[in-house]
C-alpha cells in the first residue's frame, strides 16, 4: 500500500467515525445506516445495557439508535484520539467516547448522563466505502448523572396505553 493511499484510508475510516457520531446526534437514521455492512457485531456488554454481545442485520441496530435516542432532548456524541490500524481492505479503529443524553424531568430528578469510553469499530472496504461491521462501546469511566434518564426517554416515545 502506498503512503498516499495509507492517508486516503485513513481519513475515509476518521470520516465513517465523525459521521457515526454526527448521524446519531442530527438523529438522520439514513446517514446512520449508509455507515454500516449489512449484519454487525454489536458489543455492548461493557455498556449500560450490559447485553451480550450479537450480530444484528444494520436495520435493526439503526432502530435501536432511534428508538433509544428519540426521547432524548439533545444528545452530543464527541470521538476523539483515533488510532487507527489498517491492513488490506480491513480497518480497525479505537476512539475515546464521551456521550451526553438529555431528556427534561421534574424538579430535583437529575436530567442527563455522561459515559465515556471507547468505541472499538472493525470496518471493511467495500467499493470504494469503508463500512462497520463490528462496533463495541465499552464504558471506562463511572456514569456522570444518571442512567435513569434512559428510562424516562424510552418513555417518552411509547405510545400511550
């Protein structure tokens, strides 16, 4: 592999990162699912939800985004320090994570949540796109507020009873 084509990797893997976390704050599902192969490896073992890891079709992890991010306020997904390792048409890339969610609540209830940690995604080429395939979000710090405020999210997007 040429140096220059190192660099051009490189950056389209820093791009599919920027848009990974773009696309779920813009909540344009659209951008988010172009971003993904069509099954991943979704790891969130290490996370809030503390399911175990599975593969799921791309469609499916996109309505999980929605359906757990639409009842949000705001949320603010910021990846930085990238390290990125290539090898062929292969990717892997480790990035620090720090996601904020907001949903407004009553007086006194705290109304947000901070987890930092990694996001260890594996891309592939495909054509001339590099797309996930593999995507672990691993909690490294103590939540900052409260991890309720998922609860009170959801809520806000069930239909009524």
């Amino acid at each position: 592999m040429s140096a220059l084509q190192d660099l051009v990797d490189r950056a389209a893997v820093a791009d599919v990162v920027a848009g990974l976390a773009h696309a779920q704050d813009d909540r344009d599902w659209t951008a988010l699912r172009r971003l993904f192969a069509d099954a991943v490896h979704l790891d969130l073992s290490a996370h809030y939800h503390g399911s175990p890891p599975t593969t799921v079709p791309a469609a499916e992890l996109v309505e999980l985004a929605r359906t757990t991010l639409e009842g949000f306020d705001s949320t603010h997904h910021a990846a930085t320090g990238l390290v990125i390792q290539l090898s062929g048409d292969e990717a892997e890339c480790r990035a620090h994570m720090v996601a904020y969610h907001h949903v407004p609540a009553d007086p006194g209830v705290t109304d947000h949540c901070t987890m930092r940690g990694l996001w260890r995604l594996r891309l592939r080429r495909s054509g001339e796109r590099w797309l996930i395939h593999h995507w672990a979000v691993v909690r490294t710090a103590p939540w900052e507020g409260s991890v309720g405020v998922y609860e009170l999210a959801a809520a806000r997007t069930r239909p009524p009873s």
